[in-house]
C-alpha cells in the first residue's frame, strides 16, 4: 500500500467509526449509527447517492434492497461487479441511515456527514472520472449552479451536463427506489435515451479497471 492507500484506509476507519450526528446536541440521531460506505482508490466510477435505507443499514451492505436491484439493472452490472470495489465507490451524501418521517418515507440525508468527509475521500480518489449523481442532494453537492431548476430538468439536460462536466463527468440520475415507478412511466427518454449511454460509460470503465 502507498502513502495514500494508507491515508484512504485510516480516514474511512475513522468515518466508520463516526458518531457526530447521533451526538449532535440540536438533532440527534435517534438510533446507533452506521455508516455505509465503500471507499476505493481503484474504482474509476463514483455512486454519489443519498443515504443508506433501512435494509442497508441492518445489513451494513449499500443498496441492499429492491432499490438496487433496479440500480443494478441500469447499469447493466451483474451483483458480483457491483460491489467489486474496483469497479465502484459509493459514497452517499448521508452515511448513515436517516430515520423516517411520520408517512414512512426516509428523511432527508443527515447535514452532518458532506462537509466532514466528502472533500477529503475524494481528494485521495483522484482516479475517479464517471460520478453518477443520484438524487437532488447528490446533484446539489457535485454540481452546485450546473444543476438546473428542477430533478427532472436536471437529469432531461444529461447529455449537456456529461458534456460539459469539468473534471470526472458527471451523469445525474434520478433515485432508483421503486417510489419513482411513475417517475420512470412519464418520462420514457430517461430508459430510451440516457440508460443506454450510462450503460456504454459504465461498462468501457469496467472493462478497462
């Protein structure tokens, strides 16, 4: 291991190991925490996703539910490439799961955890060169003004976005949870046009890894 190998392993023990939002005094977390995470100085493509749900947090694995499946699907990776962390970082804007609102759908991902580890993980992940920005939180933080005004204009704008993208592309993506079916049924484009381009990215990274 090189000097940022072991930088990268260190910082996501202390990540893993992390409790400040269960510990903060204005809005504690209401359960023990447990961050989910896969960090990687190999994968060149980085799920930027929201927060762990409640199947993820039981079982400590990211997108360990139905969600994704789906996700799985769109990418066009079988399970074994998706969790080979050469293939693939995840890093959600929450590690940990939120807790849910009064309908039973997850909160928002907890304010505490973007600004303490983001910055410093993706500084020692410089091979990155493909983020896939799922959901408004992800797109807020890695595309700040390219965002535009909505997620639906965000993600109909994709090729402009991946185009345009300094530094890694960025592809933004809506959530995969099956909450966005009719999501997915109105806007016929997203699996017509822009899966197909995902799946083509995706897979001349894996190839090359």
């Amino acid at each position: 291991m090189d000097d940022a190998d072991v930088r990268l392993a260190g910082l996501a023990a202390e990540a893993s190991a992390c409790r400040i939002c269960r510990e903060s005094n204005g809005n504690p977390l209401p359960h023990e925490p447990r961050p989910v995470f896969v960090a990687s100085r190999a994968a060149r493509i980085l799920i930027a996703s929201q927060a762990p749900g409640t199947r993820a947090h039981a079982s400590g694995v990211p997108f360990d539910d139905r969600s994704g499946d789906r996700l799985r699907d769109w990418l066009g990776v079988s399970h074994g490439e998706f969790y080979d962390p050469r293939n693939f970082a995840i890093l959600p804007m929450g590690f940990c799961f939120p807790g849910q609102d009064a309908k039973g759908g997850d909160l928002p991902p907890r304010r505490e955890c973007a600004p303490r580890w983001r910055a410093p993980m993706l500084s020692l992940m410089p091979q990155i060169d493909l983020i896939l920005t799922i959901g408004q939180y992800a797109q807020a933080w890695h595309m700040g003004r390219d965002r535009r005004g909505s997620l639906t204009d965000t993600v109909r704008d994709w090729e402009a976005i991946f185009a345009a993208s300094e530094g890694p592309r960025v592809l933004p993506l809506p959530h995969p949870s099956w909450r966005n079916t009719g999501w997915l049924k109105r806007n016929p484009w997203f699996e017509a046009e822009l899966l197909p381009r995902l799946q083509q990215e995706t897979r001349l990274r894996l190839s090359a890894s």
